[in-house]
C-alpha cells in the first residue's frame, strides 16, 4: 500500500472521527465505566492524531518527490 493510500484512508478516518466530535451525541451515556474519559475526549484526541499523521505522511510525500527530483537532475547533468 503506498504513502497516498494511507494518507487518503488516514483523511477519511479523521473526516469520521470529527464528525462524530461535532455530532450531537449523549457522550455521558456512552460513559460506562464512570471514569472521566468520554467519548467525546476519545474522539477529540483521535481527530487530532489521525490529522497529524495525514500531515505528516504529506509531508513524506513531498519529500519523496524533492528527492526524486534531486536525483534526476543529478543523474541528467
């Protein structure tokens, strides 16, 4: 699988995960435990990891290319 699959099925979960953050959901009854994390925290928090892992595979991507380009122009000189 490559870096843009993963980038894509990345984007889309955090697509999911932040709808379900902004939905008007009961978080307390899914609250089962009586422990203070919540859904709402859980989803929040996956949200925000799955938009920096999306980042950051955006970045590798680009560096991926920048590299290629740099060697190309090497091995044509």
């Amino acid at each position: 699988m490559s870096l843009g699959h993963i980038k894509a099925r990345i984007t889309m979960t955090t697509e999911i995960l932040c709808s379900i953050f902004h939905s008007d959901f009961d978080s307390q009854r899914w609250n089962l435990t009586g422990h203070n994390t919540t859904l709402d925290k859980i989803a929040r928090l996956l949200c925000r990891q799955t938009d920096h892992a999306a980042l950051f595979i955006g970045y590798l991507l680009e560096r991926g290319k920048n590299q290629q380009d740099v060697v190309r122009h090497s091995v044509s000189s």
